[in-house]
C-alpha cells in the first residue's frame, strides 16, 4: 500500500511536460522482431515477421507492428509466427509474451515444438494415461501432475483439431 502511496505522490509531482505516444495502426510494410527462446534453444534471435498470434492466459491474440507494449503469460497452446513467406504454427507448454516499445516482441516458453512434429495417437494415448492417474486412487501429488498433464494434452489435442 506504501509503494502506490509512493506511486501517486510521484505522479503528482511528474511535469506535465511528458510526451504521450499515440497509437497508430500497423502498416502493412511494418514488421516485428521476434526473439523466441526455450531455456535450451533460442528458435528466432530479432527475426522480422509480420504478426504473431499467442495463446495468452487472458485469451487468444494477434501481435501487429506498433502494438502497446504489455506482458502477456502464455497457457498451453499454439504460438503462430506469419512470416512474408508463410507461417510456423508451435505448441508452447507456457512462458511469457512481451511486447516492448519499437516493434520488439520476446516469448520465453517453458518448452515448444513444431505442430507438425505431434502425433494425434501419441496424444490420445497419452492422455487416457494421464486421465487415469488423475482419476485413480494414487496419492495427490501424482494426481495433480496427472492432472496438469492432461490439460497440456488437452490443449495438444485441441491445436492439432483446428490445425
């Protein structure tokens, strides 16, 4: 409570000389730089692309150049690169989306891999597996990592169904 005290009372006293952006509307010339990194892999290092589409905790959406800065925390699901010459469509397991001022965007994912790359029987497989731990007489530490699992699968399920 001190800290926004704090925060207000400098407010107060800021210049009212400070400068405010104006949002505009992406070109469509206008490109981004995606940093992508894994803690094991960086997957693009200041890429130009022209939109990103992530799955934020707060919902589905779509990064264009000039977009307000913000720190979105990403749910299990897919992560689309729009590149001049296609798209890359990757299921991250979760992470963080910023968005910086000057068309800079940095995902940092727990894991990720190429959509392509899953198997729709490995998946249901999987998750009958994990839905029977969760669901079984097991202790509760197991049931709750059955259950995290299974939501990952879930979510794997659900992006190869609408790839």
């Amino acid at each position: 409570m001190a800290s926004l005290r704090l925060i207000a009372s400098a407010a107060r006293r800021a210049p009212s000389t400070i400068a405010i952006a104006r949002r505009g509307y992406a070109e469509a010339s206008d490109k981004i730089k995606l940093s992508m990194a894994l803690p094991h892999q960086s997957i693009y290092n200041s890429t130009d692309v022209v939109q990103v589409n992530i799955c934020a905790a707060t919902g589905d959406m779509g990064i264009l150049a000039n977009h307000v800065p913000s720190v979105e925390p990403l749910r299990p699901g897919v992560v689309e690169v729009v590149e001049s010459s296609g798209s890359k469509k990757w299921f991250v397991s979760g992470g963080f989306a910023t968005v910086h001022p000057n068309n800079t965007l940095t995902i940092n994912a727990v894991e990720a891999a190429p959509l392509e790359d899953f198997s729709p029987e490995a998946i249901r497989t999987n998750l009958q597996e994990a839905l029977r731990v969760a669901n079984g007489n097991g202790n509760e530490e197991d049931k709750l990592e059955a259950r995290i699992e299974a939501d990952v699968y879930e979510s794997l399920q659900h992006a190869l169904g609408s790839h």
